[in-house]
C-alpha cells in the first residue's frame, strides 16, 4: 500500500485512511517534537516504544499500550521520546 508520508521537526507521519468522516495516522516520533492543536480531538495509542507528552509544565509517560486523548482547545504540547502512536479523528 502506498501511504502519504509527511516528516517535520522529529516526527514522521504516516497517513493510513483519509476519508470525510474519519482520518487514521502512524506518528514516529524520535525526539522532541513541539505541536499544537486546538480546533479537533485526537486519539492517540501508543503501539511501540516510549516518550512522554508535556503540557503546561506537567509531564505524562507514555508507554507501548497507553491511550490518551487530546481535546479540542488543548493548545501547544511536546511529544518526546523514541515511540510510534497510531493517531485518529473525525
């Protein structure tokens, strides 16, 4: 299969299904990587490796099965680490 494949600061993404009603990606993350999202959710499972998410000054550990959502408005955060998340939204 041929998927689109974006890379930017340490983070590549991989996007897996695109359609109007959802869209599914792979993020390999391999270091720090600075985001912001504000106007849709995002699921996130982590399926290998580990990292962390820092948001506002407080650190959450990531770890191969975690699952955690970000909600809309949530604004900038930094993934960090050496690990691979499948991502999702409508």
């Amino acid at each position: 299969m041929d998927f689109k494949t974006e890379q930017k600061e340490n983070i590549k993404i991989n996007t897996f299904v695109e359609s109007e009603f959802f869209t599914v990606y792979k993020w390999d993350i391999t270091g720090e990587t600075h985001l912001t999202y504000n106007n849709q959710y995002l699921l996130f499972s982590v399926i290998k490796g580990n990292g962390k998410l820092i948001h506002s000054g407080e650190e959450y550990i990531l770890s191969k099965g975690s699952n955690f959502i970000i909600p809309v408005g949530f604004g900038e955060f930094v993934l960090d680490g050496d690990c691979e998340l499948i991502v999702s939204h409508t």
